[in-house]
C-alpha cells in the first residue's frame, strides 16, 4: 500500500512539472506580428521593444501578408499586431463608412470583442490614411492648406493622379460628392512609385498620398488639411487576443503608453528614416523607443 501510494505521489509531482513547463512556454512568451511594409514593421518592433523593456519575452513574426495577418491572430499564431482603425472597420468587419475617429475607434472595439474576443487597446494619434499633397510652391503661390482650397484653385494645379485613384469610389468620386468638381488644369496618370519625383521635377502640383509616406517629412510638399471630413481615419493601435491579455495584463499600460507618443509626425519621420535614408527600421524603431522611454 505504501509503494502504491508513493507511486501515485510520484505520478501527481511528474505531471505538475510538465503541465507547469508547458504553461510557461506557452504562456512566457508573447508573439508580436507585423504586416509586410515599412511602417507596420517599425511599429511593431516598437511594440516588441517596449514588452522587452517591460521583462517579457518576445518572439517576433513579422512580415506577414496584410490579408492574413488578422487570420493569424483569430487562430493563435500570433499574440498582437498593429492595426489600423480604419481597416479594422472597412476590410476587416465590412461596416459603413465613418469619419469620426473616435465613433470609429468604439465600433471596431467592440465588434472585435463580439465576434473575435480581441481587444483594441488605445489608439495613437498617428493616422496613415488616404491624402492629397501638394508641392510648397503651389501652397505659397495659391494659398493651399486644405483640400477645400485645392477644390477652389484646380483650374491652376496639374494633378499626378495614380492607377484608380481617378475612378475608385473611396477617392476622387467620393471628393467630388462632398467639395465639389476639380476641374484640373491637367491631370496624368503616373505610377505611384514616381508621384514625388514628378513633383520635384515640376512637372506637377499636387498628387495622391498616403498621410505617413516618408517622403512627407521632406520640406517640399504640403499634406492637405482634410478640412470636411471626407475619408475615415486610420489610426493605428495594437489589437491583442483577450487571452494574451489575460495572462500578462501589464501589456494594456506598456503599449499605451508608446502609443500615446506615436503621432503623425514622429512615424512620418521613421517611415523617411527608412524608405529615404535607408536605415534598417530595427535600428530606427530602437533610437525611437530609447527616446520615448526616458
């Protein structure tokens, strides 16, 4: 009786171990994803950075194609990732168009908390979202601040227009319904990869942009205030599994507080430090959070 009931202690302490080192593995670590481009791998080393910083242990997947990125995490191959307000609301739920950040930021919160149990944690400031820019000269010359000012005085501005942008219903056409024709004084279609140097080049004035390309933080060109709110915001913050969060809790303060100093300025400037200067962004997110963190 005694060798049995040794035996069955025996037993009891060998499967505590393993399920306790299976838990930490499990558990111990937290997998931060990235999409495949410039400025969510910056972000989500960052992020990676500030975990490290805050004594967890990361391992980083990065680089994964935008259209899997929020599978990837639904299905527990990842912890955490960026995301953007506007895409959560967009392409991700297929909701209605909304322009208020903030109504924005409340939908896809609690959506994804319904149907996915992820969390969004607070959103950033820093919104890469559709634009228009125009070189300093036309803003001087014209008095371009806004796109309402850039509606006023089409009739002067040659347009290096891109693919769709023309035609697709989230651009031009939706610009139209709300400030009215531009009637350009020109307009070609450039590829996008070539917009800034034909503007450089003064061969045109304004063009297309994103709100956090790199090529931004040059002096040269002007981002046009989006003065009637016609495209939705696409502020960016972390969206994490409810589960991860469960377990280690000090994530939610951690990256708050990074978030609450990224703003379009600061990952305009990261996005130029790699896709002008050509620094890995591993190396530009790091002197980012060195700075942030004092």
């Amino acid at each position: 009786m005694k060798q049995k009931r040794w035996l069955v202690v025996a037993v009891v302490l060998v499967l505590a171990v393993v399920l306790s080192c299976t838990g930490k593995k499990d558990g111990g670590v937290v997998r931060v994803g990235s999409k495949n481009f410039t400025e969510n791998l910056i972000l989500a080393e960052i992020y990676a950075l500030a975990l490290e910083n805050a004594g967890l242990r990361v391992e980083r997947r990065f680089n994964l194609a935008s259209s899997v990125v929020h599978t990837a995490l639904v299905n527990n191959e990842i912890d955490l990732y960026p995301e953007y307000t506007g895409t959560g609301l967009l392409s991700v739920l297929r909701l209605g168009l909304e322009t208020d950040p903030a109504k924005v930021y409340e939908t896809v919160k609690r959506e994804y908390k319904q149907r996915f149990d992820l969390v969004w944690l607070n959103y950033a400031q820093a919104n890469d979202g559709q634009g228009l820019a125009v070189t300093k000269t036309a803003s001087m010359l014209y008095g371009i601040r806004t796109i309402s000012d850039l509606q006023k005085n089409a009739e002067n501005i040659r347009f290096a227009s891109q693919g769709e942008f023309d035609e697709r219903e989230d651009a031009l056409p939706l610009l139209m319904k709300i400030y009215g024709p531009f009637n350009w004084k020109s307009s070609i279609v450039y590829s996008d990869a070539l917009k800034y140097q034909v503007l450089i080049q003064g061969e045109a004035d304004a063009t297309p942009a994103y709100t956090t390309e790199g090529q931004l933080a040059r002096g040269d060109f002007v981002l046009l205030e989006d003065d009637k709110a016609a495209w939705p915001p696409y502020n960016i913050a972390p969206v994490i599994r409810r589960a991860t969060l469960d377990a280690h809790p000090e994530i939610e303060a951690t990256l708050n507080a990074v978030n609450a100093k990224i703003d379009t300025p600061a990952i305009t400037a990261l996005n130029a430090q790699v896709d002008i200067d050509k620094t890995e962004y591993e190396d530009a997110a790091r002197t980012f959070f060195e700075h942030i963190k004092k």
